[in-house]
C-alpha cells in the first residue's frame, strides 16, 4: 500500500519537476523586470502558442538591460522584420539624402533632319520608385513614360535610326532572390530588382466577378497592358466576403502566366496585382509606343544586361530623379515594400562592393553590424525583405541592432522610419483606445505561421526599449496571434 502511494506521489513529483523544467527551456527567464517577464510568460502560456518556436528579446536603450527574454537566441524566421537590417544600414551607409537617377542618353550622331544615326539609352540605376505615383512632386507611370520621351523629341531627335536599349547592368544579378517560393514568383510582392524598374513592376487584372459561385470569372483587362502577355485563367468565383485567394505563377521573362484560386463574389470588377515579367523590356517598349505618337519612329528595343565596352562615349540629354532615400525608406517600412527593400540591398552592394548583388548586399549589412559591435553570428540572411523562408536570426540581435542604432543615430530619427501604432503603417490598426497607442514604433512582419514585430517604444516610466517577438510554427488564425502579441507589447509599454 505503501509502496503504491510513494510510487504515485514520485511520478507526480517528476511529472511536476518535468513539466517546470520545459517550460523553463521554452521561456528561458533571463529577465531582469519580473513583473514584465511574468506577465509576457502569462500571456504567450495559451494553447495558440504550445508547439511555437517563440523567440523574444526586450532591451533598455540606455543601459542594455535585458528587461524580459524568452529564448532570446533561438533563430526563427523574421519574414518582414529583416526590411529595418536593409533600410536603415542603407540610410547610413549610403546616405539619406541619396537619389536614384535614371540618365537618357545617345549614341551615334544627330543629323540636320533630326536623325539620329545610332541608339537612345535608357541607363538604370535600380530606382524602385520610378512611376510609382506614390510621392509628391514625382512622376506617376504614365507621366514617367511621357517624361522619357519629351526628354528624346526636346534633343531634336525626328527619327532614331537605331535602338531604344534599356540598360539594366547597374545590378548584375538575377532580379529575385534564389530562395523565393515558386507560387510568389508571379505576384506583385515579389517583382524582385531590376536595374530598370517601372511602376514597382506590377500590373493589375480586373475581373468581372458577377455570378454564381463556382463559375469562371472572365479577365475584363489588364493594366498597363504588356505586350505579349498571355493569362491562363483557372480562377473561380467564391462566396462574397471570401476574399483575395488567387495566385499568379510564372517568375521573371515568363510571359505565359497561370492564375489559379479564388475571388469573391461582388458588383462587377474584382482587380489582383500580378508582376510584370521584364521591367526593362516593357519600359523601352513603352517609350517606343509613346515616341510614335510625337511621331518618332525607332527601328527596335533591347535590354542590356552588361556594360558595354565601348570607348565611344554616350551623349547625355536627360535625367530622372527618385526622391532622396530616407523617403524612400520611410515608405518601403510603412507599406512593407519588397521592391524597395531589394533594390536597397543591391545598391548597398553597389556602393560598398561596386558589384549590384543581393549577396554582396547582404555583406556590407553584415560589415555594418560589425562596424555597431552587433553580434550576428545567429543571422542567416536570403534576401533584402524578409520574403525567403529560408531567412532565420535570433530576436536578441534584432532587438540590439535597433538598440545601437538609435545610439548612434538618435531614438527620436529613428522614430520617423517606422511605423506607429494606432498612427500609421501596417500596425495603424493596433491599440486602438489605449494608453499605449502612439508611444510604440514597430515594423511587423507575416507570411505563413509566421509573425514578427521588432521596434521602439517610450514606455509610461519615461523609459526606452528596443524590442523584437518572433513566432513561427502556429497552427491559430493569424488575427489570434495578432492579439496575444499586442498584448505582449502594451505589456512593454505599461511594464517597461
């Protein structure tokens, strides 16, 4: 009898003992804010979270205190949280006050009729924004196009007896990452960075969705429309309310393209955003078609892809202007802007290496956070944006990246490239009603199981944190996990 209860009660203990040593794996209490470490550990304790990889870190800015951690140096996927290493390294490393410039120029030689015996080079220099129409005072797609070719007929140039070439050999690699997924490839967000880029390389489906459920919507139009496209439509109609489940697949110089899922019901259009599978190619395309209507005919349009090694020196007639890069950075965070942050990441090669590349990029980040005395050993970097799932690093070195940089570049700059909670961005919706809102600053990040916030906050004690949660592997509707981990950060700013 005896034996029987001692035998119950010593499994109890270990049971006990066990469940008390996993969770203290899972959390990994280095805290030193009790208070902000319970109440974090009360909170990411539900069901949502039992089989997540949970990494968090939440630093003081002043003295470096590691105020509240859970596995802090466990690596987990950041998705867009990565975008704050590219865009602020480039604001530092190449200069807030940097612009893009698109050069006109030609070759060969302007006759007395107008002729010009020789080619119009349309020289790239990876600008992301030209014809966004998403900043004031410069130009939207059409008016791009326009500008280019009123840079052309102002030279007194009648007729080209040559070529109109897109040279895109500012970047000298493949425009998307290696390790992007297949079913985004033919997707607005990942257009990828070409030396040329135009209207952030996206086209727009409009689709007639009137009807019964289960029918095939038909494509009314595309814009801008692109020669040569071909749409393979596999898209059905489902209930109204559903919405936005198709997917284009067909990566770059693909012109053959497959839609496939769902739209909702509805009143007549439903539009999807697909990528345009060569930017440089459709801009001199678009060019020659407007010369045409100034009456200026061209014998054909190419892209370059590689510098020419010719000594016979282009004649420059034009430039265009992308907006200085701190608005270019401040927006690429705001609306999480995969081209931008790409196009970044091949410039800071540019700049640092004088090689484009994404990898090259990806080095002088790392230079640069050598440079901030920032340990990143735990960093395991694919691409600019944060899209690759192959991307992996510890909150701990996100939290003190954001930490040393404010340091070095003041908390309250910093401040004016992220967005704000309740204010602005993707996290405008976040604290509503709450003490908390306007007082934290976070880029967010999500794709499938995954979810990220990493920022600054101005806590109610007067004190400032650097902060980052990464959760991968949940099997909750992402909103669930939305909730739980704004209740994290009110945690920070009320706590902190």
């Amino acid at each position: 009898m005896h034996c029987s209860i001692l035998d119950t009660m010593l499994k109890k203990l270990i049971r006990t003992l066990f469940i008390i040593g996993g969770l203290a794996m899972h959390f990994a209490c280095l805290g030193q804010n009790i208070k902000l470490q319970s109440n974090i550990e009360r909170i990411l304790s539900s069901n949502e979270f039992k089989h997540s990889n949970i990494t968090l870190s939440i630093l003081d800015i002043d003295d470096g205190t590691l105020d509240a951690a859970i596995r802090p140096y466990n690596v987990a996927i950041p998705a867009s949280s990565q975008k704050l290493l590219t865009t602020l390294t480039a604001l530092d490393v190449i200069g807030e006050e940097f612009q893009y410039e698109t050069t006109i120029a030609y070759k060969g030689a302007i006759l007395e009729d107008g002729t010009l015996k020789g080619d119009i080079h349309i020289i790239g220099s990876g600008d992301p924004t030209l014809g966004s129409g998403k900043f004031s005072g410069f130009p939207t797609y059409e008016e791009a196009i326009d500008a280019i070719a009123l840079i052309i007929k102002d030279a007194g140039i009648t007729c080209i007896d040559g070529a109109i070439i897109a040279d895109e050999s500012i970047y000298n690699s493949y425009p998307v990452a290696p390790t992007w997924q297949w079913n985004d490839l033919g997707n607005y967000y990942a257009s990828g960075a070409w030396g040329i880029n135009i209207n952030e390389n996206k086209y727009t489906i409009y689709f007639d969705n009137r009807g019964v459920v289960g029918r095939r919507p038909k494509i009314k139009s595309h814009y801008p429309n692109i020669p040569d496209l071909e749409f393979s439509n596999e898209v059905a109609v489902d209930s109204a309310g559903t919405g936005d489940n198709a997917y284009i697949f067909g990566g770059p110089y693909n012109f053959s393209k497959r839609i496939i899922g769902t739209i909702p019901a509805g009143a007549g259009t439903f539009s999807i955003k697909g990528s345009i599978p060569d930017p440089p190619k459709f801009l001199a395309q678009m060019v020659g078609k407007k010369l045409e209507k100034y009456g200026i005919q061209s014998l054909e349009t190419k892209v370059q892809f590689t510098p020419l090694r010719s000594t016979i020196d282009k004649e420059e007639i034009g430039k265009l202007y992308s907006p200085p890069l701190k608005d270019i950075v401040k927006q690429a965070n705001l609306e999480s802007n995969n081209l931008y942050c790409e196009s970044m990441l091949k410039t800071l090669g540019h700049v640092v290496r004088k090689n484009g590349s994404g990898q090259l990029g990806i080095s002088a980040i790392k230079r640069y956070l050598k440079k901030l005395k920032v340990e990143h050993t735990c960093l395991t970097m694919q691409d600019g944006s944060g899209l690759s799932a192959r991307n992996n690093v510890c909150s701990y070195m996100l939290a003190d990246f954001l930490r040393k940089y404010t340091i070095k570049n003041n908390f309250n700059y910093v401040l004016n490239f992220l967005p704000q909670g309740g204010v602005s961005g993707t996290i405008a919706g976040h604290f509503k009603q709450s003490e908390a809102a306007g007082k934290i600053w976070a880029k967010s990040g999500t794709m499938s199981s995954v979810i990220s916030y990493t920022g600054l906050v101005k806590c109610k004690s007067g004190r400032r944190k650097s902060f980052c949660i990464i959760v991968n592997g949940f099997d909750a509707k992402q909103k669930t996990i939305r909730a739980k981990l704004e209740k994290v950060m009110k945690e920070i700013y009320f706590q902190g």
